[in-house]
C-alpha cells in the first residue's frame, strides 16, 4: 500500500523556498515523508555553516503538512540510514549528477539497489535564483542570528577560516570566494575587522587615529551585502569606561567576537620590528576589561578574545601561560597567542602546554608572518580559529599601483585589461 511505503528525502533547509517544497510535494505522491535534516557538523563539513541553526531549520520542516517524520543526518554518507530505515524510494534533486556529490550519488544507487530501494531525481528548479537566495540571506539574517554562528561553527568544524574584510566589496569577496577540492567546497567561515585595514584604507596610521565610531559605521555597510560572522579586532578595547559601549554596539550590529590586546598605551602595531615603548597590561587589570565585557554583553553567543603579546614585548613562554589562565578564568571564550617570528616554533610551543591546561580555550592564530604554515599544521597544535589578517588590502594595494602605472606609462588603458577584473564580473560580484 502506498501510505506503508517509505520515502526518504535529505535535505539541508537554510532558506526554504520552492525548490524544497517541490521535492516533498513530490515525495508525498509515494508514501509516507521521512525527512532526513542535515545537521550542522554535516554542512560545515563540506562547505559553509546554515545561517540557521539546526533546532530552527527542525521547526521550519515541522510546519510542512506533508512531512511524517525527521531525522537528524549527520553525516553526507546515507550508507547507515538506508540501512537502518530501508525507504522504498529515495528521492532528490538530479543536480547531484555532477560535481562534489557525484560520488555519494553512486553510492546511495548500491545501498538502495541492495534494500530493493529506488532513487527518484527531481529536475533541478532552474527559476529559483542562487543570487536571490543569497539576498533573502542577507535580508532575513537578524542580528542576533548572525552574532551565534561563530560559536556553532567553533562547534562544529576542526577549524574556522577567517579573512579580513576592509570594504563591503572586500566582503563580497570573503562570502562568494570558492575552491572545490574534491567532495569539498572551500570557503572562508567568517571576516576580520581589522584596525590595521580599516585605518589604511582610509589613509590613516594604525595608532588608534580611527575612532570606533567609524569603523562601525563601516561593518553596518559590510554587513548590509555579507552573511557571515565576524570577529571585531578592538586593540586593547580603549578606556575601560567606554567598552561597554563598544560591546552594546557590537552585539546591536550582529557582531560575534571582539579580540582585544593585552598592551597598553599609545597604539604600535604588533609586527612592527621596534617595541621599544611598548607596555603590556597588567593581569588584573586586563582581567577588569574581560569581566566587564562578560558582564555587558546581552548573550554568551557573543564571545570574548584575549589576545596575549608575551611574545611579542619579549616576555617570553612563561609569562604567555600565565596570562593564558588568567584571561581564560576571567571569562575569555578565545585566546590568540599573538608572534611575529617566522615560523610557528613559540606557538606550538604555547599551545603544547596550554591544551593540556583546564583553563584551555579554543586557540586563535594570526599567521601573518610564518605565512608557510599549513591550517592542518594549526589544527595539529591546538589551534581552531585561523586569521588572514590583511591579505586583501595587501593584495590590492600593489595591483592598485601597477594599474595606476601603466596608464601613466602608455597613456592609455589597454594594456591593463587582460590583467584586471571585466567590468561584467564586478557588476555580477555585486548584484
């Protein structure tokens, strides 16, 4: 009888629109829907974190009428489920032929064939629109929504790319930026605020010149065409009587972290060669500015970075575990052990010790200066959060130059064009 047969329909549901709902109307032509949710850990394996969370995306194909029952997938081998539920049909969309699911697509075929299972494809609905998609994203991504993803994705993957974003086209970049690597889509997880770009892109030393108030005008118009998360680089957070501004704006914006520095004083940037000057706050008092923020913020989802420059100002392993504890006791969620030497040596050497501690926090790195370090490497060692902290100014600034050259050198502008961007591909970038 129809109503005892099983139908098997995995699915992932961060926006639900038509093509979804095709699916399931089609599904229930056969029998009895069982949905199968991928859950958080699976999505992110192969590519970015939903927008929402799992327990959200559940409500959401509850409310459909022509769903029987869900189960949570955690993984993107339905090897054991088919298994386990033997569905007589199992029915997806037919864009699964090519590409990074081909494979499984074989796969679930064998498993089927040996449970007297059927596969049904689904022709791909070709109206709806990846870039509309996005938009609804953007549109329907709260704040308090965006604030939360980082911590899902800190739960959910080994590591947590992160790229700085200057402008809302640098941002554009970081969210559509894509390498497929056999079954797997690389992408960046998250963005960086930096005080570095964003006091060089509008022409200014990084030494605190830039107010906060005009980097946050700057991250509403980041976060007006972007999704992703972001981590808010606050130097060493200013006065302790105006932080807890800076947190109540950051959380009203949808920020998800704020990393602040453990030096004191006129602001120096950390990779510069001379230090001299430069003071390291003490414990207690840094441990003031965490407390403050852990007591300000409205929601735990909105994490708290201690970045420590023991290394940096000289004082060595020793003093970096010690701060290490202390920060994390007070109530940092992050620690960013912060070097400028060429290699990893002193930071492994860090995390070695400080993975095994109870205080231990997820490990933040900024690999700005031993740039041959892998992220395998980091995962390795300890390390779950990955900074690329100014590559994209960095990248343009010198393509910017020789664009400016070469119109100057050949009074004309032709012999750019086979090196820089179509107009086309902006206007696409953008819409």
């Amino acid at each position: 009888m129809k109503k005892n047969k099983i139908i098997y329909v995995p699915l992932a549901v961060d926006i639900l629109h038509s093509g979804h709902l095709n699916i399931i109307n089609k599904a229930k032509k056969y029998g009895r829907v069982v949905i199968g949710l991928l859950s958080d850990s699976a999505i992110a394996e192969y590519k970015n974190i939903p927008s929402l969370g799992f327990n959200e995306r559940i409500k959401i194909v509850k409310s459909l009428k022509n769903v029987s029952k869900i189960i949570k997938q955690d993984t993107w081998d339905y090897t054991d489920v088919l298994n386990k539920l033997k569905p007589n049909y199992f029915i997806h969309g037919d864009d699964w032929r090519k590409g990074i699911q081909k494979k499984t697509r074989e796969k679930v075929i064998k498993v089927l064939k040996k449970n007297g299972g059927k596969l049904i494809e689904v022709p791909y609905s070709k109206n709806i629109s990846s870039s509309s998609i996005k938009v609804d994203l953007v549109n329907h991504l709260t704040p308090t929504s965006r604030v939360s993803i980082l911590k899902r994705l800190l739960d959910n993957k080994k590591i947590v790319r992160v790229l700085e974003a200057h402008s809302p086209l640098s941002g554009l970049i970081a969210e559509n930026s894509k390498f497929i690597r056999g079954r797997i889509t690389e992408q960046f997880d998250a963005m960086w605020s930096s005080s570095l770009t964003d006091s060089s892109v509008k022409g200014k030393p990084d030494n605190q010149a830039l107010d906060f108030s005009s980097r946050f005008n700057s991250i509403g118009d980041l976060f007006d065409v972007t999704t992703k998360p972001l981590i808010f680089d606050a130097d060493n957070g200013g006065r302790l009587e105006h932080l807890s501004f800076t947190i109540r704006t950051l959380e009203r914006l949808g920020v998800s972290a704020i990393m602040i520095e453990d030096k004191i004083g006129l602001k120096k940037n950390s990779l510069f060669k001379d230090q001299s000057g430069a003071q390291q706050d003490t414990i207690k008092d840094f441990c003031k500015k965490i407390d403050l923020i852990k007591k300000t913020r409205n929601s735990q989802d909105f994490l708290i970075g201690a970045r420590i420059e023991s290394f940096i100002l000289g004082k060595g392993l020793k003093d970096g575990l010690k701060r290490a504890e202390a920060y994390s006791k007070a109530g940092a969620d992050l620690i960013l052990i912060h070097s400028k030497e060429k290699t990893p040596k002193e930071i492994f050497s860090f995390s070695k010790i400080f993975k095994k501690s109870k205080f231990f926090k997820p490990l933040v790195s900024v690999p700005s200066t031993y740039s041959k370090t892998t992220e395998s490497m980091l995962i390795k060692n300890g390390f779950q959060i990955v900074i690329y902290a100014n590559h994209l100014l960095r990248a343009s600034y010198p393509a910017m130059e020789d664009a400016a050259k070469s119109i100057l050198k050949n009074k004309r502008s032709f012999e750019l064009e086979n090196k820089i961007s179509s107009v086309n591909e902006v206007i696409n970038l953008i819409k």
